[in-house]
C-alpha cells in the first residue's frame, strides 16, 4: 500500500533489484532488499566492499549509469513519490531540494576550476523553488559556508586551496544548499585522517540535528555507525541479511553470522567499535552467485540446507533476519 504524503517515510524502498550488464553476463547487484528511512532519522547502510550499498543509493538517485545498469524490479518512494515513475524534469528537482548525496572523495565531487562559492550557487540556481533573488542566492552561499565552519570570504577560492577536510566540508555546505529532506552519505569520512574523520562527523550529526534531515549513512564501519546510527541494515551480496534498532545490532543475542563475523574480529566490539576486520573468504563473484545462503562458503555455522535453499526473512520487534538458523516467522 502506498503512504499517503503526510504520513509517508522519507525512504521507502520496497524488494528493490538492480542489475548490471556486462560484454558476457548481467550481475544482480541489488537483490530484493527492503527498508524504511523515517523522518530525522539516520539508518547506517553497512557492509563490505562489493555488498551492494553505493549501488542502493545510486538507484535511490535515479542516478545508475543507464546503459549499463537498471533497476530490474521493487519499487522505491521518496516522501511518498514513485522514483521509477517521476519523469525527469521532476527528479532533477528532487535531486537537491529534497534529496541530497554526500559522495566518498571530495576531490571527485568538486570541479577543480570553479571557485567553492560558484559551485554553491550553481546549485541553488538550478534548485531555485523558493525564487531567490541573486542578493538572496548570495547570502545563502555565504550562510551554509558558515553553516559548516568555512568563513564566508573563503567563497572565492578554487578547491585546491582548501586541506581534504576543509573539502569535504565544502561538499557537505553543496549538499545542504537547499535543505534536503533526505541526506545520503556515501562513506563521506573515508578520504580523511581520523581527527578530521571525527570533526566531519560531528558536522553532519550537528546539521541533522538542527535541520531535522533524515540521514542515510553508508558505512563499512562500526565506530560511525554506533556514534551516528538509529537503525542499522547489514548488506551482504546485494541483499539485507540482518536489519534492527543500533540497541537490537550491538547487543548480545540473536544476530546473523555475518554480522557476527563483522563483530566478532575485533574485541569487546560491543562496548568499542572499531574498524570492520575482512572475515575469511571473499564476497561471492557476483556473476555467479552460490545457491541458497548466499553467505555459506563463509560462514562458519552453514548446515547442510544454506547450500541450497535460500533463507526466508525472520522478523521480531523490527529486527529481521535472514539465515536458517532464525527460521519461521518469528526467529525465537
Ligand atoms: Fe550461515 Fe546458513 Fe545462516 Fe547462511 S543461512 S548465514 S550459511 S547459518
């Protein structure tokens, strides 16, 4: 059933496929993942490289490369609008005003030679809904320069003169120029030290705070999700194998092996996150995914039945969780 717009997630994605194609094979990269982002919330997207997340928020876009990609089913609402059906007009609006994406590499998403106070207001005038007026556009780039930490006369320097974190900063101040509903951030510490890692962090947290913007975080670690995350989906191979409350993933119980594998390389990861640690064994090759648990070449609990038949989805009190050993509708 579709949510009427009042009382409609910000995110809602629902059994959601998404393939590539390659000269000799088509690659599921996403495969029947389902969830919901509520209003000022942040859901952490976790997993390892290859899992599926950029992938997911790429499609969220509507920005899969489109001669080599497609969303091949599933359905995915933003504040209660079809993506797939939005024609592009109206999805180049949305992009910007009410979905925004904070890309991993600074030095990619800047345009080497245009001052940082253009690319701002580049992007207000091509999301102008509120008719600004360009005196209007111009304290605006001046207010979300401050807004993250950058005096307003540095407007016009060219990215070069600004450290990575100052960057992604920038980034961050192009992103929320027109005050997004929805922020995805896709890994947006991982070109930075850890001091500055920290500093970042602590600006989007501040911004979501202040701005009630919903937040998706794409992560491959723990430490960010802990500190910054509501609700955690773990992806692996394109699909989500264990999803709850950050109380439901970081306490003891009843948890999917893989998420287990995740935690349970590193110490008292519980009380002190870290770092993912790589678990032993690759992510499947996606062209040629096993049958049935699509985690049993590396999981250390696989019975007889993963290698064959893939895991329904157990749900209790909103965690879910997708591996034989939890079967039935509600895992014990
Ligand atoms: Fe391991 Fe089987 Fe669960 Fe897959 S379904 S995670 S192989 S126990």
């Amino acid at each position: 059933m579709k949510d009427t717009k009042a009382n409609a997630a910000a995110i809602d994605v629902r059994d959601l496929y998404v393939e590539y194609r390659t000269d000799d094979a088509v690659v599921r990269a996403v495969n029947g993942i389902s969830f919901r982002l509520e209003k000022g919330r942040t859901l952490g997207l976790v997993g390892e490289t290859g899992a599926g997340k950029t992938t997911t928020a790429l499609a969220l876009m509507r920005l899969l490369p489109d001669r080599v990609s497609h969303v091949a089913g599933g359905e995915i609402y933003i504040r209660g609008d079809d993506v797939m059906a939005l024609p592009d007009r109206t999805m180049n609006l949305i992009r910007g005003e009410i979905i925004s994406m904070i890309f991993q590499d600074p030095m990619t998403a800047l345009n080497p030679i245009m001052t940082v106070g253009d690319q701002i207001k580049e992007s207000l005038k091509i999301h102008n809904s509120e008719k600004r007026s360009e005196r209007e556009i111009d304290a605006r780039v001046d207010e979300v320069l401050e807004l993250v930490g950058i005096p307003a006369e540095r407007k016009k320097d060219y990215p070069l003169a600004f450290s990575g974190g100052m960057k992604q900063r920038i980034v961050i101040a192009i992103a929320l120029a027109c005050s997004p509903d929805i922020l995805i951030a896709d890994e947006p510490t991982t070109a930075l030290d850890v001091t500055i890692q920290a500093q970042v962090l602590a600006l989007i947290d501040e911004l979501k705070q202040k701005l009630g913007t919903a937040l998706l975080m794409i992560t491959h670690d723990l430490g960010i999700v802990v500190k910054t995350c509501d609700d955690v989906a773990v992806m692996y191979a394109g699909q989500i194998v264990e999803y709850g409350s950050v109380q439901q993933i970081f306490s003891p119980g009843d948890h999917h092996p893989y998420t287990e594998g995740l935690f349970g390389a590193i110490p008292n990861v519980r009380s002190k996150a870290r770092r993912l640690t790589p678990i032993e064994g690759l992510m499947p090759d996606p062209t040629a995914l096993p049958e049935g648990c699509k985690f049993s070449p590396r999981c250390p609990k696989c019975m007889e039945i993963c290698r064959t038949q893939e895991p329904a989805e157990s749900e209790r009190d909103g965690h879910r969780l997708k591996c034989h050993l939890f079967g039935g509708e509600a895992h014990e």
